[in-house]
C-alpha cells in the first residue's frame, strides 16, 4: 500500500516546479486584483491528480499491480489516500496565501469566511474527483474526459431549464437555517462521497480485465 502511495506521490512531485512557478504568477495577479486563489490550486490540483491515471496508462502500470499482493485494492484505496493528501496540502497553502493575501490588501484576516470558503472550494474540487474516478476506471483517461464533459453539458442545461421554469430562491429560503450548520455538513458528505465513490471504483477495478 505504502509503495503505491509513493508512487503517486512521486509523479505528483514532478510536477511540483511547475505548481510553484504557475502559483507565484497567480499570486501576482491576485494581489492585481484579477482572480481568486481559493479557486485557482484546487483546480490545477484536479489537473494533477488525474495526470497520475495519464502516466499510470501510458506505463501500464494498472496491469502490473494487479501481480502485486492485494494490488487492485491497493491500486484503487492508493489513489483515493493521495488525492485526500493532496487537497489536504492544497487547503492548508490556500489557507495560508488566503490570509497573507487578505493582509495585505486590507491589513485584516477574515479567519471564518476564509475556512468556510477554503472547505466549500475543496468540497466542490472533492464532489469533481469523486465523480470521475468511478467513470476513469471504468472506461480510462480518455473516454472519460469525452463522457464527463457530455455530462457536465447535459446537466447545465437541465439545470438552465429548471431555473428558467421554477423559482429556486424559494427553495434556497427554505433551506437558509442550514447555515448553522455547513461546515458539519459539508465534512459528512464529503466522507460520505468519497465512501461510495471509493466502493464503486473499487468494485469496477476488481472485476476489470487487463
């Protein structure tokens, strides 16, 4: 398990320099006021972690761990660890830049509204990933590039009909004394869409042939 996850560790390291280089730029136009970093690393670390299942297709690297003790469990529940390590590790440089951005624009730190915005960026990042890795394993990088950008679209539209039709801001009233509590319940769903996610991916992986 632990040399799995070292694995993904390591091809998400080489392309560390260019996190860093493409993040001191961003950070500059932060500070120009041109765009919001809480957004920016979340998105270029979803472009990261699926690069592993790039560089693990062009490797073959899925038909070799399956040779491995355990290894289509541990293929699947290694990549699930790494990218929670990841968003982790994300959060906490967004934290950080968030309150040394905000210091120096304004020479104050919102801490609240920078976690609660920092958990929803991650959450919304987290509902992505958990909903490509299932259709990855099932049908690869590439497939499953075409697939989610097909779902996406259908779903805008749905959602644009809907809108277009019934009043949402009703509904939204409705649900406004969940508020109170939003951090608990965006740390339940997220534990509880990484569990299924996890258990379809790793039903798809088990049954996959090579």
């Amino acid at each position: 398990m632990i040399g799995f996850i070292k694995k993904d560790l390591a091809m998400i390291k080489s392309n560390f320099k260019l996190l860093g280089f493409l993040v001191i730029i961003y950070i500059v136009m932060i500070l120009l006021g041109y765009m919001d970093i809480s957004f920016i690393l979340p998105f270029m670390s979803v472009m990261i972690i699926i690069s592993t299942f790039s560089y693990d297709n062009y490797n073959k690297w899925d038909a070799y761990s399956i040779s491995l003790p355990n290894g289509r469990k541990n293929n699947v529940k290694s990549k699930y660890i790494t990218t929670i390590l990841m968003l982790l590790l994300v959060s906490i440089i967004i934290v950080i830049l968030s309150f040394i951005i905000s210091y120096i624009n304004t020479q104050t730190i919102n801490y609240e509204q920078t976690l609660i915005s920092t958990l929803g960026t991650i959450f919304g990042t987290l509902l992505v990933l958990t909903f490509m890795y299932p259709i990855i394993y099932k049908f690869g990088v590439e497939k499953a590039r075409i697939l989610i950008f097909i779902i996406v679209f259908g779903l805008a539209i749905i959602i644009g009909l809907i809108s277009k039709y019934i009043d949402l801001s009703n509904i939204l009233k409705s649900l406004s004394f969940l508020e109170n509590y939003l951090v608990i319940i965006l740390i339940i769903t997220s534990i509880i869409m990484v569990y299924i996610s996890y258990k379809i991916s790793e039903k798809i992986f088990m049954n996959k042939e090579f």
